[in-house]
C-alpha cells in the first residue's frame, strides 16, 4: 500500500465517520508494516512506520477534540 499522507487540514475536513473508517485502516497498515519489520525483512520505505504511527495520532486528537466541544 501507499502511504498516503494526512494533512490536519484534510483530517479535519472529514466527518467522524470517515475519520473512523481511515483510523482503522491506517491501524491495519501499520500491524502489517511492524509484522514485517519483525520477521526480518527490509523495508521498502524506512518512513513509512513513522508516518502512519503521526496520521493515527493526528486522527486520535482530531477525535478528542471534537469530543471535547461538545
């Protein structure tokens, strides 16, 4: 899969639903990357661990936030 990289100003302009619907995608991608990483192989984009772990934290705040306001 590509990574694709979520801006703040795209995640918020998701509904919540949608911002559920990528968390858990993003979440599925990055068991398969650490799966991966932990049998050993190399990987094809050294970053990509990273950048996941950063879209499903800025998913995770959005996701407070917005509980908060209300």
């Amino acid at each position: 899969m590509q990574v694709a990289v979520l801006r703040n100003k795209e995640a918020r302009g998701l509904s919540s639903e949608e911002l559920n619907e990528k968390l858990k995608s993003f979440e599925a991608e990055l068991r398969s990357e650490l799966g991966a990483a932990a049998s050993g192989t190399a990987p094809k984009n050294p970053g990509k661990i990273k950048e996941i772990k950063r879209a499903i934290a800025r998913i995770k705040t959005i996701i407070n936030e917005r509980k908060r306001e209300v």
